[in-house]
C-alpha cells in the first residue's frame, strides 16, 4: 500500500491540474523517503547518537511531509482554463 501511494506523489506532478504547485508533491515524497530510510535505520542512528532514534527522526520527516501537503494548498492557486477555438 506504500507503494502504491508513494508511486501516486511521483505520478502527480506530470497530470495536468486545474491547480499550481502540483511539484510540491515531489518534496512530500522526498520527505516520506527520508522516514523510510530513518525507519530502515533506526538501531544504526541510535547506536552512534546515543540521543535519539531513527524511529524519532522518521516521525519528524513524517510530519514534514504533513506540514508540506498543507503549505501546498494554502500557496496554491487555480489556473486559467485553457479555451480551445474553433
């Protein structure tokens, strides 16, 4: 199921929409890739930070991802429709 929503914030940004910002998407999925690998390396950070975890770390990328997707649509505006002429 990640995969598939990960694929999804790739895809995004190459549809056309009826909004701007649709590249914010590629930094929310850089920013889920980023708590990917602190989840994947959780022991490892933990044993050469003695302080805090992969598993912290991923929580704070997550939200990141979180705080992007709401900046995204707070600066995001509508676009012109585009009019074909006959």
């Amino acid at each position: 199921m990640q995969l598939y929503s990960a694929l999804v914030l790739l895809i995004a940004p190459l549809l056309k929409s009826r909004y701007s910002r649709g590249y914010d998407f590629l930094i929310v999925f850089g920013w889920y890739a980023l708590a990917k690998f602190f989840e994947a390396a959780d022991r490892f950070i933990f044993a050469h930070t003695h302080v805090f975890s992969g598993h912290t770390l991923k929580h704070l990328a997550a939200a990141s991802a979180g705080y992007w997707v709401l900046r995204m649509l707070r600066l995001r505006e509508p676009r012109a429709p585009k009019f074909i002429a006959h």
